[in-house]
C-alpha cells in the first residue's frame, strides 16, 4: 500500500471534513492533518476534536498540501477548485466529496497540469451536520466513489494517494465514470429523494386522516422526505440531466402499471413477482455499486451477554467483521444477526469457529 502523503489538507470541516480527519489521525497520527474552512468556527470545533494537527485559511492550508479534499458543499466547489489552482504545488493530488461528478470534473479543469485530481464520493452521512457531530467511524465499510479526470490512467499507478486516503478510513473504492457515476447516482440516491416528497404530498392532499393513518410501511418510504433543499437544490440542478431521464422512465413504468390495474391482471401480477425476485436478490451486505460481501447467518439466543460472546469467538478466530446486522428480534425468543465477511473463505472459517463454540450458524444461501 502506499505510504501515504505527509500532509493532507482538509477545505471544510464540517461532519464529512471533521470525520475524515479523525479517522486519518486514529490511523496515523505521524502524518500532518491541517484544516480550512469559511467558517473559523467550524475549524476551532474540528481542531477541538482531535481532527486537525493544525489550522490556517484555505488558501494556506492548500500551499502545504500533498492531497487536499475539498470537503464542502457543489456551490462551494468550482471557486475552492479555482483558489487551489492557485495555491497546490506541483505534482499534489486534489479530490472532492461532492455527490454529482460531472459538473465537478468540468469545474476541475481550471486546475493546471501538474495537478491531479480525482472526483470523489463518499456514501456516508448522518442525520446531523457540523464538526461537533463528527465520527472517525463515519467511513467504515462505506463505499467511496471515485472519477478519476481525463488523462489520469490506474490510480494504483497514477494516484495512489487517493486509494491510500480512502481504505485508510476504513472505506471501500471504486472507480467509475463520473457520466455513470450520475446516472446511477439519480435512480439509487436522487430519484427515492424526489419520489418520498411526492409521497408525501399526495398523502397531504388525500386529508389530514390519511397522514394520521399512515402506518410503518409509509413512515420508511418517505423518512427522507424532509431533507433539506439547501442540500438537494445544487445536487438537482447539477445532475439534471439524469434525473430528469430517470425520472421519465419511472413515469412509463409507473403509467404501465396503472394501465394494468386497470385491463392486464396477469401482467401486473408479473411486474409484482419480477420486482419480488429483483428485490430478494439484491444482498443486503451490499454497499453502494460494490460486490456484496460474504454472509453468515447467525440465530441467537435472547440472554445477557450473547452478542459479547459471539463477536469475542469471531474476533478469537483472527477474523475481521466488515458488516453487522439484526435481522429479526423477539423479547424472549430467537433473534437472527447478519454478519459480513470479506470472503467466502472467512465466512467459512467464521461458521466453523461459531459451530465449534456453540452457535447455530450458517452461510446465507444454505438455510
């Protein structure tokens, strides 16, 4: 792997920016971690964290970078790409966090020659903002989105810093064209944004009793119905294009399935049980465009001390958790966790060391 640069530079240190530094200084703390951010407030909270081995304006703290991620909101990006135009030196490596990649590898191309860049996108976030809301956690078993610019070849060979930066805190990369990037970016991520307000709205204009009846089921499918539009507008605006074709193919799908309602039974009932397929195929360990990891399914019994037991067996057997979840629990009975490896291998090795202590387990698939 490589060694990693000697001084990253962090523009914005907000949850993203502050999150990122912490997780770069619990696993190094020898390399340089320096913060900038319009807001100074917003650098003293992540200096005051931990985040940060120091502080000074963005310009400056891009003059001493060898990679510099500019961890700030699509508006901000094209005039932090144009100040660091002017400040990297020679031969650094700069990327961003930003969700659409196309109009930021356009806004890149101020940058001069000896500059690299790669498009970034890490699938991370939490319901709350700000430094003080920073998690050197944030990244683990995340995917992290990378678009290299035109130009730049294998990043293992012609940016490998930026690989470093990524598995360093704990995330998983893959690289892809920023044009593919959007596109699957609107139907998996833009897309569910725009169709739980719509949701909503139709729920609202039913009456004030169709919200208060509304169950489970409606309260999932429309949880990020109250984002805000300071945070969706740019991402709106900027990946247009794909929303907008995503958005007109689910309304043939959506005009198909009110056609079979009302005079094609038996094709509806078709669309039902190739959805239901799709759906049940789709691994849950899956993170983002990754390949899904290696399950094993463990039951559980409901008494103090189970889960201790079961990770400390996992862990003894010099095995490494990549993913975790409770799949069904009942107060006084059986429950079942989900556990992800990063390899059949060592799902394999994790069922015999599991059944060897005691526990009912089994790789996914085999029930």
């Amino acid at each position: 792997m490589h060694p990693g640069p000697q001084t990253v530079a962090i523009v914005g240190t907000g949850l993203i920016g502050a999150s990122l530094g912490l997780a770069l200084r619990r696993r190094h703390p020898d390399h340089a971690v320096r913060g900038g951010d319009a807001s100074p407030q917003h650098t003293e909270a992540a200096g005051r964290r931990g985040a940060l081995t120091g502080a000074g304006t963005p310009s400056e703290v891009l003059s001493q970078a060898d990679v510099a991620v500019l961890a700030a909101p699509l508006d901000a990006l094209p005039g932090l790409l144009t100040l660091a135009a002017r400040h990297l030196r020679p031969g650094a490596l700069v990327t961003d966090v930003g969700s659409v990649k196309g109009a930021v590898l356009d806004a890149a191309r101020v940058l001069p020659q000896a500059v690299r860049f790669v498009g970034g996108h890490p699938m991370a976030g939490a319901a709350v903002g700000g430094p003080e809301h920073a998690d050197p956690l944030l990244f683990e078993n995340a995917v992290w989105a990378l678009c290299p610019s035109p130009g730049l070849g294998d990043l293992a060979d012609d940016a490998p810093e930026v690989l470093w930066l990524v598995e360093t805190v704990g995330a998983r990369p893959v690289v892809l064209d920023a044009a593919r990037h959007d596109l699957v970016a609107a139907t998996i991520s833009h897309l569910p944004q725009l169709l739980a307000v719509a949701l909503v709205e139709t729920a609202a204009e039913t009456g004030d009793d169709a919200l208060g009846l509304a169950a489970g089921g409606f309260r999932d499918m429309t949880r990020i119905a109250g984002s805000p539009f300071s945070m969706w507008g740019p991402i709106l605006r900027d990946n247009r294009d794909a929303v907008t074709h995503v958005l007109g193919a689910f309304a043939d799908r959506v005009g198909a399935l009110r056609q079979s309602i009302l005079d094609d039974p038996e094709g509806l009932a078709g669309a039902f049980e190739r959805a239901g397929r799709t759906r049940a195929a789709l691994p849950s360990s899956s993170k983002g465009f990754l390949a899904p990891l290696a399950d094993v399914v463990v039951w559980a019994d409901d008494r103090p001390g189970f889960l201790h037991g079961l990770t400390g067996t996992i862990a003894a057997a010099g095995l490494n958790l990549k993913d975790a979840e409770l799949l069904r629990v009942r107060v006084g009975e059986v429950g079942t966790f989900r556990f992800g490896f990063e390899t059949a291998d060592q799902a394999d090795r994790a069922v015999e060391a599991l059944t060897s202590a005691g526990y009912r387990a089994e790789q996914r698939g085999q029930e």
